[in-house]
C-alpha cells in the first residue's frame, strides 16, 4: 500500500506510480532476477501469500515484479520495515509516519504521502495513503492495504505483498499489489501500467540502497533523490 500508486494517466510515469509503495501502492517483471535456490513456500498453486493472506484476487488491476538483491535478509528487512525512514532512500515518498509504536507487526498503521501529477483528467495532488498491515513474519513476509486519497484523485483500496527469501549471495525479493476503485478501473491498461512503474522504482531504490549499505559505501538517499 508502498511507497511504497496513482491514477489513470495518457502515459506511464514512475513518480505517478511510485505510489505503489504504499498500499501499496507490485510486479510483472521478474525475469532479470536469478531463480530462487528453493521452494518459496508463499507460493501455493501459483498464488503469493503470507500467513494467508495475499492481494485482491478479483481486481482488475494487478502487477507483481521481483529483484535479487546484493544484501542481507536482516538488512532488506529492516529496511522495509522500518517505515519512517521511507523518505531517506525513496525519492517518491515525501512523507511517512507510525501511527502506533514498537516494531512492525500485524495490525499497525502508518500513514505516507507521495505526489501524483496532473493528468487530463484529474489535477496535480498529493497522495495521501493510510496503510494497515494484515499479515507479517519477520524476515520473511508482509502484506499491507489501504486507501490512497488526494484532491481529484482516489484508490478505495490497494493491497501490497512483499516475500523475501534468501538465495546464494543475497535475497530474493519479490512483489505483488493490486488497485480497486471506480476511479483506477475507468481505464484498466493505464493504471496497471502506473502501478507498475512505481513497483519498479520501489524495487530498484530498495535493491540500491540496500547493497550500498551492505558494501559500507551507502549514502542516506538514493542517487539523484
């Protein structure tokens, strides 16, 4: 439900997308990741889950994408988790705040924004998402939703799956959302293609970031953000 989705535009454009982080703001694009060295047992019958749960199987609009990342589990994770610091390694999200205290766990909320800028039919806004966590296992799953909501610009709901599992020499990440709402689903292609930008943003920040750190040259914020 993000950082990390937006709304239908005449074209793709990855900040509009970015907010995929949040509820979600998933992934179609997995193929330049090296296979897994086992079994992901999130995956039965071909479907992602954590603990159960996993993203809207009836939406329209549906992306998922995976990376394979240079890096820890421990430190893939806590970079994922820990929510505030959102901003400091992902341009897209401007803001990102714990409604509630300790760390991440089913049932918490948070709340980020990110922009989303004018298209010809809805004005330039900033989304506003409130997202809750319905499913986690640490170093393992999580899986958030939510509503994104700005000026002229609304997702009812938007649900984020992340797996994590370790692979030989790093982590193996892989993502799924999917949007409902009448707004996004008033033109399916362009709002799938949106989330599908702000997916792989999501995943080209997090893989970044978290090899920088692993290899002691990180910098606070990703290059050009």
């Amino acid at each position: 439900m993000s950082a990390t989705g937006t709304s239908p535009a005449p074209r793709p454009r990855a900040r509009t997308a970015a907010l995929t982080a949040a509820l979600a703001l998933a992934t179609v694009v997995a193929g330049t990741a090296p296979a897994a060295a086992r079994a992901t047992p999130a995956h039965q019958d071909g479907t992602a889950r954590c603990a159960g749960r996993g993203v809207d199987d009836g939406a329209l609009i549906r992306y998922e994408s995976g990376t394979f990342i240079r890096a820890s589990l421990r430190t893939v994770w806590k970079l994922q988790t820990d929510v505030e610091r959102w901003p400091a390694w992902q341009p897209p999200v401007t803001s990102a705040e714990r409604l509630d205290a300790g760390r991440l766990r089913e049932g918490s909320r948070f709340r980020w924004t990110t922009p989303a800028p004018a298209t010809p039919s809805t004005p330039a806004t900033t989304l506003a998402i409130t997202s809750t966590v319905r499913a986690l296992r640490p170093h393992d799953c999580l899986v958030w939703s939510g509503p994104a909501i700005g000026e002229g610009l609304r997702i009812d709901r938007g649900v984020h799956l992340w797996t994590f599992r370790e692979v030989a020499g790093g982590v193996r990440v892989h993502t799924e959302e999917t949007w409902t709402g009448s707004q996004v689903e008033a033109d399916v292609p362009t709002a799938t293609a949106a989330l599908g930008a702000g997916l792989e943003a999501w995943l080209r920040d997090l893989k970044t970031t978290a090899e920088a750190r692993e290899s002691g040259t990180g910098t606070a914020r990703h290059a050009g953000g």
